[in-house]
C-alpha cells in the first residue's frame, strides 16, 4: 500500500458535459447547438479537422447520438443518487449555452433551462456534492455559429457576457467552482470543437484560431471579473487539454521543436489567462505565421485584470515530437499529433497511456504558476464487455486510474498543490471526438448502443466499487476494495 499524500478535504469526483449525457435535445425551449450536428462515427474526427464543414444534419447518411445521449435530463436524481453511493463530493457538469439562450443572442434567459439547472444543483446539494460548473464546453448554440461564424466573431464576447452574468445571478448560492472555456487550448488543433467554427482553409486556419482564441480570452477574463462581483467567494479556473510534449530524442533539433510546439500548445493559453498577458514567445510565433489579431482598445486591461484562480487540466496522453518527421511517422501518433512514443502502449482508440506524464504535467504548470491545481478530466475510453452474469470486469480502467492518481500522488509529493480530482465520463457517455458509445469511460455501464438499441438501464462495474474505496480512503487504498 502505497502512502497517501491527499489533503483533508481533497475534491473526488466525476466529470461530464451536457452535450455528451443530457439528450432531449428539444426539450425544455433547448435550441440546436454544435454537438446536435455532430454526426456519430468515424466522420466526425475528420470533419472536426478538415476546413469546410456546413452544420447542416445530413441523417440519410449519419446518426446524431448527442440527439438523446444517455438521458441524463430524464436520469439526473437517479444517476446523482450513484455517485453519491460512490462518495463523490465534487461532479464536473457543464451548462448547455443553448438550453438558457436558445439561439445565444436573445436578451432574455429561457427560464425552463435554468430551471433544470436549479433542479440538477438541488438534487447534488441533497447529497452534499459540490458542483464544479464548465461555462463553455464544445456546445456553442448553432444560431451564433450559423449567423455570425462563431467565437471569429467579436459579437459572441458580448453574448457570452450576457450568459456569464445570467449564471452567476441565478446560481450564486448554489455554485462555488466555475471553469470558463473547457479544453480552450484545444482549438490549436480543433478550432470546431470550442470555437465553433470550420476554418475556411488550411492556410488561413491558425490566423481565424488565434483570433477566436483572442475573443475567448477577452470573454473569459470578463466572466472573472462579472463572477467575482456578483459571487465574491467564487473561485473561477481556466481549463487546458495538457500534454507534456517530450522530445523523440537528444537531438538539440527535436529538444527545440518539441520545446516550440509544447509551449504554443500547452502554455500560451495559460500565459494568458494566468499571467494576464500574451507571453514574449508569442510575438514571434504571430509574426512567423502570419498572425495579426484584431485587438479593442482595452481588451489588454481586461485580460490583466480578469486572471484566474485556479489551474484546471484535462490529462489523457503525452506527446512525443520530432522535427523532420516523415508523413508515416506523424500519423503514428496521438489525436493532438507528434509521433509514436517507443516507450508507451496505447489505447484502442490510439491515445498513448503514460501516467508518469501526469506528474510530469503536474510538476511543470505548478513550477510555472503557482497557482493550485485541479485534474478535471482524465481516464481510458475502451470497450467494455457486458458478462452473462450482468457484471462488467473492467481490471483494464482500474489499471489505468490507479496508475495515474498514483501519479497525483507523487506529484503532491512533489509539492504541487493539487486540490481535486474528477474522472471523466463517470457515467458512460458519447464520445466527443468519435461519436461512439462504444468508447466507454464509466464507473456506470449506460445499456446504450452505437446502433441506437439499448434499454438505457444503469449497472455498476467492478470499477465503481474500486474509485468507491479510493474515494472512502482519501487515495490511501489504490488496491481495491478488501477481500479482492
Ligand atoms: C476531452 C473533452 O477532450 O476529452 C471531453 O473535454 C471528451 O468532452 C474527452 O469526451 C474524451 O475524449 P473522447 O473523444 O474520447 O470523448
């Protein structure tokens, strides 16, 4: 048994995303968002890359499994009620922009979506479970994308403030931890995904990024400063999709490539939401590639005066890079790129498992920052396999959980202060990068099927019983419940 170094009062939970559990996808005054057009399948890694896509359904030719998800929206009290008998003490939810502003550009709120918010943050209160609320995550509504081309256009800063300021209003007795864009680093390579719109072509792609990045960054630090106005002990974080990004090898070449692209990607959007302005690396990086980000007068106040509280991460894989890398080397790699890593196994869905990352993750954003940290995702996607006997022997994601709060644990060690934990998808969930189901996250197996069959019925997997001990433990015990 290894010796626990968490905290008194360390957060353990689960993470989610409305687009990915709720469903009734029009229900509630809900308007269409970006997920609701999302095909299901193998289309959608692609058409989330590629420049070009329309955000027209096309059903003769794809399924939208975000359409009803796992029912999350019919199943809350019931799916809280298990993760309460899990021990959680915090939940990762976010809200759906589109069920309080269908189209986003309304001036008033939709009251019957705040109030299935009401109900959700309730029922978690009844448990005693902490909301930790994600503002933005890859559900922009459909109308902003269609009408104004998404977070490109400065209009959305303003909406969003409007949102922000409506949240904060109406749940500021109920919700303490926000996050304000999920993954906002993420658009380096899927500018979809969180800042809704398709670059128009390869070569004007990190121009367009880098000027919805920009926009967010201005929107993000404005809802610092509207939520700690209105909600005074609120504590707001920023959310980055890190991976440490290693070099292939000793060459000084790959040392500072890998050093290059680990910084644009991991560090720029940190710089700024954390430190309150674009770091000096950045004005050569623009210049380089032909960057010129349209600025308003003020919006470099606003970022300065609108910084974070807290650091949160998404962790699921590391990143190897190698300058001159051959076309077969570079597909060889992660879904954020680089090359195959020698060293590291991968999952079935490709993504390289490397615990050790997470600690070295851990260790550089806390040497960086200083600022306390929070793991808000990170687990294995994989096939699970239902037995006869109805149970599910997930020994594969225990395998990988431990390996990684393990992790944590050294990294605490370390001195890192690291203040929570959530696993994503604690209950099985879509997928948001391949529209499956199949790719299963849970502790909660969802009797729910790529081909649309599936009773929705809830079962608990041999892992539920396991994070239930790691939780009841404060980490102490990573081996499983006695007896096993
Ligand atoms: C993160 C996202 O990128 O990774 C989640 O914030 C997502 O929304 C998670 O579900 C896992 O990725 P995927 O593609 O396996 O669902």
């Amino acid at each position: 048994m290894s010796r626990s170094s968490f905290p008194e009062g360390f957060l353990w939970g689960g993470a989610i995303a409305a687009n990915q559990v709720e469903g009734a996808y029009q229900e509630g005054g809900k308007g269409l968002n970006l997920a609701d057009v999302l095909p299901g399948g193998k289309a959608r890694l692609r058409l989330l890359t590629e420049p070009g896509f329309n955000f027209e359904m096309d059903r003769d030719t794809y399924t939208y499994p975000n359409h009803e998800a796992i029912d999350f929206y019919h199943n809350y009290k019931e799916d809280i009620a298990l993760f309460a008998e899990m021990g959680f003490n915090v939940f990762r939810l976010s809200i759906a922009w589109s069920r309080i502003f269908p189209n986003g550009d309304e001036k008033e709120p939709n009251e019957e979506g705040l109030a299935f918010y009401d109900r959700v943050f309730d029922e978690l209160q009844k448990h005693g479970i902490e909301p930790l609320v994600t503002i933005s995550h890859y559900e922009t509504p459909l109308h902003l994308i269609k009408e104004y081309g998404g977070w490109k256009n400065r209009k959305l800063v303003d909406f969003f403030e409007r949102y922000v300021t409506v949240l904060f209003n109406r749940y500021k007795d109920k919700v303490k931890y926000w996050l304000t864009f999920n993954e906002i680093n993420g658009a380096v390579h899927f500018p979809l995904f969180g800042l809704g719109f398709s670059a128009t072509s390869e070569e004007t792609r990190l121009q367009e990024t880098f000027q919805g990045l920009h926009h967010q960054f201005v929107a993000s630090a404005k809802a610092v400063q509207i939520g700690h106005d209105i909600i005074p002990d609120s504590r707001i974080g920023c959310m980055l999709l890190y991976a440490p990004t290693y070099s292939y090898d000793s060459n000084p070449e790959n040392v500072m490539h890998a050093l290059e692209e680990g910084r644009i990607f991991n560090f720029l959007c940190g710089d700024v939401q954390i430190r309150g302005a674009y770091p000096r690396y950045s004005t050569r990086y623009f210049e380089e590639n032909d960057i010129d980000i349209e600025m308003e007068e003020g919006d470099l106040q606003t970022i300065a005066e609108g910084t974070v509280d807290f650091i949160s991460l998404s962790y699921y894989m590391s990143r190897t890079e190698k300058k001159d890398k051959t076309a077969e080397e570079a597909s060889s790699g992660n879904l954020i790129q680089g090359v195959k890593n020698p060293f590291l196994a991968a999952s079935d869905w490709g993504w390289e498992i490397d615990p050790t990352g997470l600690r070295i993750a851990l260790n550089e954003l806390y040497d960086r920052y200083q600022l306390p940290l929070m793991v808000v995702e990170n687990g294995l996607g994989a096939y699970d396999k239902l037995e006869e006997d109805g149970s599910i022997q997930d020994d594969y994601r225990i395998d990988y959980l431990k390996n990684h709060i393990q992790a944590m644990k050294e990294a605490v060690r370390d001195g890192v202060d690291l203040i929570g934990y959530t696993a994503w998808g604690c209950i099985d969930l879509v997928s948001a990068s391949s529209g499956q189901y199949a790719k299963r996250y849970g502790f909660i197996y969802v009797d729910k099927h790529d081909d649309g069959s599936g009773t929705q019925e809830r079962r608990r997997k041999k892992s539920f019983y396991w994070y239930q001990d790691v939780i009841r433990t404060n980490g102490e015990n990573l081996e499983g419940p006695a007896g096993e």
